[in-house]
C-alpha cells in the first residue's frame, strides 16, 4: 500500500465506510437497484422510502451513493435537480419529530 493510499483510507474513518457500504447494499439487493444509478432511480428510491425512514437516513443513503459513483468514476445522479427537488418536498411533507427531554424534577 502506498502512502496515498494509507492517508486516503485514513482520510474515511471505518464506521463511515461501513455505514455507506450497507446503504449501498440497501440501494442494490433490499430495494432491487442497479449501479451506476441515474437521477430518476434515485428520486424513485427516495420516494419509495420517504415514509419509512428520516429525513437523516435518507441523507446518508444519498451521501453514500454519490460517493459510490464518485469512486467508481461516473456522474454523480445525487446532485441533479430532480433528486434535490424531491428530498426538499420529502423534508417538507415529513418534518423531523423533534424530540424535547422531559423537565427535571427537584
């Protein structure tokens, strides 16, 4: 292993490359999707799990699948304006609970 490639495995610490490992996983055998993925697979993906999962999760999915495409040296479909435009109607449809911490007693 050279030392660029030791400080660009460094550069990701492993709970990131396990955690975008199992949303690529989920992308391809759970919800049946092909890589290299275009901007309506993934606007579709984002709509099919839109009620399912938080908004964070599906940020992280999308995180993960771009730096997929990055890796493997294709376009990244995460930035197109279909895919932004759904996560911002899906944010706004399904707003995050925020969760508030019961008052201490004395």
């Amino acid at each position: 292993m050279s030392k660029i490639d030791h400080y660009l495995h460094a550069g990701t610490r492993d709970n990131t490359r396990v955690a975008y490992q199992s949303a690529v996983r989920h992308y391809e055998i759970e919800w049946g999707g092909f890589l290299p993925a275009t901007s309506e697979n993934i606007a579709q993906y984002l709509v099919d799990h839109a009620e399912k999962l938080a908004i964070n999760t599906l940020r992280q999915r999308l995180a993960a699948l771009a730096q997929w495409h990055i890796d493997q040296g294709f376009p990244d479909p995460t930035k197109a304006p279909l895919v932004k435009k759904v996560i911002r109607g899906i944010q706004r449809e399904h707003p995050a609970q925020e969760k508030q911490a019961k008052p201490f007693q004395l």
